[in-house]
C-alpha cells in the first residue's frame, strides 16, 4: 500500500491541498517513535494480547514507506526495551518470535522501498539466531538511501549511557582521549546512536505521556508529540498530523 493510498482514508477535515502543503514544507529528518497500546487494541477488540503485537508490528512497513516518501530519513522504533523482560515469559518469548517472523517477512520490502534497516541496543541477550536474521538483514539492505530503519532492541537509554560510560573510561585509561577532551560531542559519539544524530520529532501513540527510557540524552531539543491512537491503528495520515504540527512549532534550542 502507497502513501498515497493509505492517506486516503484520512478524516474529512484533512485535505489533499494540506498534504501537498506539508510536503514542500521542511520535514524532521529524525522522528523517534514509541509504539504503545498493542495489548490494549487486543483488549478493546476482545482478543488475544498477541493478536495486538501482530498487528502492530504490521503499521511499521506501512509507516516506512510513508515516512520515505514524506521525506523523512531515519525512523528510530522503540522494538523491545530492557525493561520488557519482566514481562510473562510467554510473551517475551512470542515477541522474539514474531520479531523474526518480521525480519524474514518484510527485509525484502525494505530493500524494494530503499530502506536499510539498522538497530540500537545490546544485541548480545537475544538469541544467536535473531542475532544472526539481524546481521543478514542489516547487510542484505545496507544499499537502501531513502531511508533508515532503526529498531531499538533491548534497548534502555540508562543502561546505553552505562555502556557508554566504561567504554570511554576504558579509552581514556588507555590513552587513547584525554579526560579534558570529554564533552557534549565526545559523549555523544560513544552513545548507540552516534551515526544517526538527534531526533528532531518524538512521538508516542496510546495517549501515555512520558518518554520511557528512550533516548534520555537524544531527545535534550526534540519536538514530543503525544498521540491517542493505539499503535495497531496509527495510519500514516497519522504520521502527517503528527508532521504536521511539527511544522507549526518553532524550535529555539534554548536561545
């Protein structure tokens, strides 16, 4: 499904003239995004928790199709936090489950759409095969440029900046960055994320406001956008709201 298509079932109040408007407009380059209210779509719908993962994890093809096409470059997705292994153990291991699943069902639709997909975390507690369908998947679509596919796995922003922290300790042990050199940019190139830079928008879908452990250290400057959808439903006419009101904002980075 297009972004046009999908945009097509937007509500009455939306026009093909704003959606126009919105595309010659800057875009953010970064969004970030927690994808929250699975489990209460199955809820609401009276179904099974897991049927509400499966449809969620169905928005995020089309959402990277439309955040490419917007022209967004780099969609940061909170996948699986180190937190949500407190979860029931059935569950955590139906979303490593379904995390494959994903992998070897829709790697190929982000070759086709140009996309690469990359990750942030600490891989090394998931199982050698997810690791292994990551590292296929991560060099099969490392041609893609429209855009990048970040999915955050056991991924915690304390328990990155702890990581990053004995790593530039280490460094600065060993010589190699003197402990006067150490600011804002040095700390930053340490962190999971150095390649991707800031994100310029935030958003967050099931009406919870709060951040959650997600890019504690990124987010200083990033526009927060809090949605009521649930996940499972977020469109991207969604994401064009959220764009928009984006675009209605104006950012001072403090001055």
């Amino acid at each position: 499904m297009s972004y046009s298509q999908a945009t097509a079932r937007q509500p009455k109040h939306y026009t093909w003239e704003q959606i126009e408007t919105a595309r010659r407009q800057p875009v953010p380059q970064h969004i970030a995004i927690v994808p929250d209210g699975n489990r209460r779509w199955a809820a609401q719908a009276s179904q099974d928790p897991n049927n509400g993962h499966r449809q969620g994890s169905r928005s995020v093809i089309h959402l990277v199709e439309a955040a490419g096409e917007l022209g967004i470059k780099t969609v940061t997705l909170y996948a699986f936090s180190t937190e949500n292994w407190s979860r029931t153990q059935a569950e955590v291991d139906f979303l490593m489950d379904l995390l494959e699943a994903n992998i070897l069902q829709y790697t190929e639709q982000l070759v086709i759409n140009g996309a690469r997909l990359e990750t942030i975390g600490d891989l090394s507690a998931l199982s050698p095969r997810l690791q292994q369908l990551l590292a296929d998947a991560k060099e099969r679509s490392k041609g893609g440029d429209t855009l990048t596919l970040v999915l955050a796995i056991n991924y915690g922003s304390r328990d990155e900046m702890c990581r990053a922290i004995r790593r530039l300790v280490v460094d600065s042990e060993e010589g190699k960055i003197a402990k006067e050199a150490i600011d804002e940019q040095v700390v930053s190139r340490y962190l999971d994320t150095a390649q991707f830079g800031d994100p310029d928008l935030f958003i967050r879908t099931s009406g919870e406001m709060r951040i959650s452990n997600f890019l504690l250290w990124q987010l200083c400057y990033t526009e927060l956008v809090f949605s009521k959808v649930l996940w499972p439903d977020f469109a991207p006419h969604h994401l064009l709201e959220a764009v928009c009101e984006f675009q209605n904002r104006k950012r001072r980075f403090g001055a």
